[in-house]
C-alpha cells in the first residue's frame, strides 16, 4: 500500500447507514474500468480496504467509498463501495451518501433546483438527480443498474429451519431474498443480533448450494447478502439486508430494494410506472419505482429508481505513520459478531 499520509474523508450516513467517502489523499488503483479496480482490489491488493474499513481506523457498521476518476465518458465521477469483507460494484445508499458528498462539498457543481450527475460504478452507469436548496441536498434519486431475477422460489436445505424458499436476484449486486417469517423472527430493533446471525448463516449455507455469476459483469458472482423481508399493513416492504460479518443494514438498502423490485415484477406483482416504499429496520425510507423494462442477456429486467436522503455529519483525516503495527487493521468478535475468523482467513 503506497497513498499520502493522510487521507480526507467526509462522513455521511444515509438512513442511518454511514458511508464514508474518501475525498482525498487515495492512491491511484489500476485498471482501465472501474470494474477492473474493483477487481484489482478484491483479487490483487485490498490493503487501502483494510486500512480504512477495520479498527482501529472503522467499525463494524459502516462502509467507505474510494472516489475514482471516471473511465468512461458519460460520467461526471466514479466510485467503489470497500467494505469489511470486500469492494462490492454498487450499493444505493453508499451512492446518496457519494452524490451528496460531491454536491455539498462543491466536487461536483450543484445546480438548484435538481443536479444530475452520472456515476461510473463496477455495476455499470448509475444517473443520479439529487433535490437541491440552499447548498443541501433534499434527496437523491438513483436510476440503477438493470435489475433481474436469477431464481424465483428457490428451496435452500437448512439444519435449523428446515426447507426456506429464497427469491435470488441482481440489484447491483446479487441477493437472497428471504420471507423473514421462515426463520421465525420479524425485522425489529430488538432482534437485530438473531437477524444478523441468521443471515450470515444462510449466506453460508447458499454459498454451497446456490451458484450465481453476473452474465455481462466479469469477477460479479455469489450471494453478496442475504436481505430478509417482510410487508407492513401500509403495502411497504420492510427490508434487514444482514452483512459480513454479523450485522444489520440500517438503512432500507438500494440495491437490495432494486433486486425485489426485479422479484415483484417477475411475479406480476410491480408493472412499470408502479412504485413500492422500503422500509428499514429503524424505519428509514426509500421509494423504489419500476422506471422501465429491459433485458440482461436474454433476462427480463426492470429499471429501478431509488429515491432517498444522506446527511455529511462530520470530516476525518485519517494518518498511516510508518511504525504503525496495525497498518492492515484488525477486527475482534466481541464487536464484529463469530464471523469474524471469515475476514482474517482472506487476508493476503
């Protein structure tokens, strides 16, 4: 790893959720697209994730996104979302908490009453229109990738539940869509531990028995989260997408609500122009709309908009001294859940 001193991080939550944006100091990282960055971290050197994603520098509950210059020509800015287990293509509420850190902080010229700014992720181009007043942005929304469905229904074998029924599909990234009442939990603070816990568990359990490769997107493959789901009696989805390794989503989850827009719409139950609220765990809210139909190498797929809200709470410089010890960082399961030994054994 070879970056300034100290890097320059905004920090921002989205729905509660917080996304970090490094907004400067970050070495270059090679790679002709941005999907070969995200590669070349994952498979290469993933010593920048570990630096700014464990302790003592992070915490379990959050992320950090790596500004990088555009590679292709439609796009105003680019990004990658690092987290704790490692670069992930997409993430919608990382990309509010990246518009709205490049809108505020006059990265990117804000325009009132709407700014557009075009984002080059590994997923592919995602259009943002950000709400602006005043300096701020009142909310963002997100044209996402093509979303589509790898399998409807599908039954995954468990020791503790028995036969679950999991709806697996692509948002951004790829997720298993669990009915929460399968495990015998409902999505509420109170049992975000035992949510948590059951997620990483069934991740592990479809890594066996589920494979999924992204057709078009090389190095895009596996269940990245398991989101478990269940309806409110007002017709919102409510949403606990569970991460590597051991915790919750607090926010209603972007790619994770474009991947069950995809599902909805497979079964007949969303049709363009429709639109259904997620809702998280700490109630937060996004609006996810069917925009369009489209197809992903012979898939059906949906256009999904994701509309939301980030707040920048607060700036960061983080340092590297060289006689740091801990200069990949660490992570301990008193606070990152038993999972944790996952992270240590990928350690290059």
């Amino acid at each position: 790893m070879s970056f300034a001193r100290e890097l320059e991080l905004l920090q921002v939550h989205c729905q509660g959720e917080i996304g970090k944006v490094i907004v400067g100091g970050a070495p270059p990282i090679p790679g002709a697209t941005a999907l070969d960055m995200m590669n070349h971290i994952n498979e290469v050197d993933d010593s920048l994730r570990r630096f700014v994603a464990f302790e003592p520098r992070a915490g379990v509950a959050m992320s950090v996104n790596l500004l990088i210059p555009p590679t292709r020509p439609d796009a105003d800015a680019g990004f990658i979302v690092l987290q704790a287990d490692r670069a992930h293509p997409m993430s919608g509420s990382n990309c509010i908490c990246v518009v709205t850190a490049l809108l505020e902080s006059g990265r990117v010229a804000m325009r009132e009453p709407e700014t557009v700014v075009r984002l080059d992720t590994p997923a592919g181009l995602v259009t943002a229109r950000a709400r602006c007043s005043n300096g701020r942005c009142l909310s963002v929304s997100l044209d996402n990738v093509p979303s589509f469905v790898e399998a409807l229904d599908c039954a995954v074998e468990t020791p503790r539940w028995g036969t679950i029924r999991a709806d697996v599909a692509f948002g951004g990234v790829f997720y298993a869509i669990v009915d929460v009442g399968q495990v015998g939990l409902s999505i509420d603070p109170a049992y975000a531990r035992e949510l948590a816990e059951a997620g990483i568990e069934l991740k592990s359990i479809l890594a066996s028995q589920v494979s999924v490769c992204h057709p078009e997107l090389d190095g895009v493959g596996g269940i990245a989260y398991v989101m478990f789901r269940d309806r409110e009696p007002d017709g919102a989805i409510r949403t606990c997408t569970t991460l590597k390794p051991g915790r919750v989503d607090r926010s209603p989850c972007g790619t994770g609500s474009s991947a069950n827009l995809a599902v909805l719409h497979a079964k007949g139950e969303v049709r363009v122009g429709d639109a259904r609220r997620s809702r998280s765990i700490i109630g937060g809210e996004f609006l996810a709309e069917a925009i369009g139909e489209t197809n992903v190498a012979g898939r059906p797929a949906v256009l999904p908009r994701i509309t939301g809200r980030g707040w920048i709470y607060g700036r960061e410089f983080m340092r590297l001294d060289r006689d740091d010890p801990f200069p990949q960082g660490f992570a301990l399961s008193d606070t990152w859940g038993p999972q944790v030994g996952d992270l240590s054994r990928d350690r290059k």
